[in-house]
C-alpha cells in the first residue's frame, strides 16, 4: 500500500475514484454523481491541488487508486489555524481493511507539519456509523449538527460535525 499526494498526472483515475464515490454512495456526499459526471477531464484535472496547504491524497494497491481523501487548509488570516477533510472514500472492495485509518493517519501527520494549524474539521452523515466510528476512533469529536443538511429523493440526512486538535 502507498499514500501520496495525488498528482496531475492521476486525473483520470481520480476522476473514476471519483464518480464511483458518488454513484455508490449517494446519501453520503453533497454532490450527485451527475453534477461531476458532465465536468471534462480539465475540470477534474483542476480540482487537483498542487501545494502543501490544500491537497488530496491517493492510497494505491498494485498502483491502482482505491481510496482518497482531501485536505483544505483555510488561507484567510484570521482562519489559518483550521483545515477540513472532505470527499473521503475507499473502494467497497477494500472497506473494513484499515485504508481509511492509514488514508487518514497519513492526512493528519502532514497537517501536523503545517505550522499555524491547529485543528481539523469535516462533517459525516449522522447514519452513516461506519464511516463516524472510524473518525471517533483517531481522536476527533462531535461538535454539532445540522438537521435536514442534504435531501435525496424526499429523504433529508442530518450532518454531524466533527473535529480534532491537533496542537
């Protein structure tokens, strides 16, 4: 298994990690599979971040892409000191096998290097238990909620936010 920083050079297979996240997974992402399935390669191709403070990394089998996750830092002044995670997914074939943990684990010591943050945020579906266990496991807390956050065919989803100081 390798983590790396995804690069431009992984935009079609990010795109497809992607689009499978969203198809598979509809109640647990703000974004429907056909608002990103019409973006071109470009567009996906813009979405990969190339600095330090804003980046998404890639877990590799046999260098085929089965899990991401993105990482935001803030870069307003007063606001620095936080970052968020987002857009986390690990193919169904390899869930329940630690590539979360280690996708994560390799996410947090990165955002430990960064010298003014201080604390990361993300949200999860509040039904979504496998997904907010992993995150109670490494440390991060339930801050708040907000209700009727997504509505997916006349259903509404509670989002539960979460963070965890790092410093």
């Amino acid at each position: 298994m390798i983590i790396r920083k995804l690069t431009e050079d992984d935009t079609e297979d990010y795109r497809q990690i992607r689009l499978e996240a969203l198809y598979k997974n509809q109640d647990s992402f703000g974004t429907m599979y056909h608002e990103e399935a019409i973006k071109t390669i470009e567009q996906f191709r813009d979405k990969i971040p190339v600095d330090n403070n804003n980046f998404i990394l890639g877990g590799f089998e046999n260098k085929e892409l089965i899990g991401i996750v993105a990482f935001h830092q803030e870069s307003r002044i007063k606001l620095r000191h936080k970052a968020y995670i987002s857009s986390m997914y690990v193919q169904q074939e390899y869930q329940g096998k630690g590539i979360g943990k280690l996708l994560l684990n390799e996410l947090i010591e990165r955002a430990k290097a960064i010298n003014e943050l201080e604390i990361l945020l993300l949200d999860v579906v509040k039904s979504n238990f496998l997904e907010k266990r992993l995150y109670l496991s490494l440390g991060f807390q339930i801050y708040g909620i907000e209700k009727m956050a997504y509505e997916f065919n006349n259903q509404y989803f509670d989002l539960e936010f979460m963070c965890l100081k790092i410093k």
